[in-house]
C-alpha cells in the first residue's frame, strides 16, 4: 500500500477532471491556502460525523464495486444536507427514521403544501411568470427565458428550520426580483423546497439563479431587504460553504464536486489505507464547497 508521501489529492492531480469552471465565463475556482487542520475544525459537525460514518461504511464494504456509484450521494448529503437532519439520522436506531421524521412534522407539512398550492395558484396568474418544478424544488421564473449559454450565476440562502413560513411572503420576493430582471433583461428564477422534509433536510432554503452578474450585489440587496421587512433570520451555509457559485444550468456545483471526489475515490481504492481516503475527501469536499468563483479575472 502506498504512503502519505506518494498521495496525489483530488485538487492536484493534472491527469484528473478538476475543474469546476463550466463556461469560458468562468475563467477559474479561487483556491484558498489549504488548511491542514480543517476537518478538525469541523469534527463535530454532524454532517462530517455521518459522512465518516458512511463512507467508511462504504469503503470497506465486500460489496464496494456494487456500491460506489454511492459515493457522489454521500459527498453531496455532506455539502448540502442541515446538520439537525444528519443529527436526527445518527441517533436513530430505526432503519425507518425517515418515516418518524415526517410524522413528527405532519402538521408543519400540512401547512406548507397548502401554502406552496396557493402560492402556484397566484403566480399562474400572472403574466410574464411561470412555475417550474423538478424533485425537491419549487421554483418561480420567466416564460420568455433566454436559451443563450451562458454561466449560471446562484446565490444561497439558509434560514432557520423554525422559519419555515418565510414560504409565505415568497410571491413578494418574486415580484421584486421579477422588476430587476425586466429591467435588465436578466434571467433571474428563485427556487425553494418544494416540501417541509426536504426544508428539513437541505441547508439551502433560498436559491436564486441569474445570468448576468452586474446584477449580482442588486439581487444580494433586494433579498437582504425583504428579509428585513418580514424579520427572516438567515443561518451560516453548512461547513461556511460559499454563497455565491456559478456553475451549469443542469450541474450545480455541489453535484460538481462529489462526482469528481467520486472518481478520485474510484481510481484510488486499494492503493491507500481507507481512513487515509475517508479524510482526505471530506477535506477537500469542505475546502472545495468555501471556495468562490473567480470570473474575468475578480474574485468574488
């Protein structure tokens, strides 16, 4: 088995698929100084303690050639995932904990499609609105959106699970954002949990999705704004994970990432010891998810 001296990590290999840069818009990744103590930083952070939980689970399974495919989903859960969900996954003995977590939150989840439902009844009703869906989101955006390819610029935001019913003043924010985006021809869409679970589970609350960057402080102002006048509090992203990203339409950056530590986990198995490879992709799954783009030459 090979040393610590012979490791090639998943950000420095030249021979492996690192980039995260999907158009010539989005010229680089900003690399911070790595920090070697970075998964001590974040020990106790229950997505890290599922994630080794999980992964380690995984690596040395008999069956790891049928299960790696796995991997990415891990990696992805450990980005994006609340804290609290991974908390209420670890201390379940019950392999149904998913099923005790939705009776637990019936009546909140009662509420929130009703709000969801009539929030789609009013946006159907206005003109130059659309709503879009796809598992797990629910989203409001322009008919007349632009096929150009171009970056797609996000902007994340995380609220407090005991807020869910920010959800309610949603058609607000979407008005706001939609004179912004008429006014600069912008494509700008927001997008949020289509339910209460997935509220539960995914630390990103409020995405909003834009194609031209000047407008990116505007948005950053109209959503600090609202948040204000309806007394929304706003969390750290999990694991201080950047909040601002650019990546594809169809890939989002935490997709990104998992699926090139996926691979980097595949053409490395047996070579290095399991913890070894447990560590080292959950620190550069961190490290990778607090870097912010750098577009044109400036970082963001």
């Amino acid at each position: 088995m090979n040393n610590i001296n012979n490791f090639t990590s998943p950000v420095n290999n030249k021979n492996e698929s690192t980039s995260y840069s999907i158009w010539d818009e989005v010229d680089s990744i900003l690399w911070l100084k790595k920090d070697d103590n970075v998964l001590e930083k974040y020990l106790n952070n229950q997505n890290v303690v599922l994630c080794k939980r999980e992964l380690s689970n995984l690596l040395n399974s008999s069956n790891w050639l049928i299960l790696k495919n796995w991997v990415s989903e891990i990696i992805s859960n450990l980005l994006t995932n609340r804290p609290e969900y991974s908390k209420i996954k670890l201390e379940s003995s019950d392999e149904n904990f998913l099923i005790n977590l939705k009776q637990k939150i019936e009546l909140q989840s009662i509420w929130y499609k009703s709000t969801i439902d009539r929030l789609e009844a009013e946006v159907v009703k206005i003109a130059d609105l659309e709503i879009a869906t796809n598992p797990g989101w629910f989203s409001i955006k322009q008919k007349s959106e632009s096929k150009e390819k171009k970056a797609n610029y996000k902007l994340y935001l995380t609220i407090p699970v005991k807020e869910y019913s920010f959800v309610s003043n949603l058609l607000d924010l979407s008005q706001k954002l939609a004179i912004l985006w008429n006014e600069t021809n912008d494509n700008i869409s927001i997008k949020v949990a289509y339910n209460m679970l997935w509220f539960v589970t995914h630390s990103d609350s409020i995405v909003v999705h834009f194609k031209n960057l000047d407008n990116k402080t505007k948005i950053e102002k109209i959503l600090s704004d609202w948040m204000s006048y309806y007394s929304i509090n706003e969390e750290s992203r999990n694991l201080w994970r950047t909040k601002f990203a650019a990546d594809s339409k169809d890939t989002s950056y935490s997709n990104i990432i998992a699926t090139n530590i996926e691979n980097w986990l595949k053409q490395h198995y047996w070579k290095y010891d399991n913890k070894l490879l447990v560590d080292l992709a959950i620190k550069y799954a961190i490290e990778s998810g607090q870097k912010v783009p750098k577009i044109n030459g400036i970082t963001y």
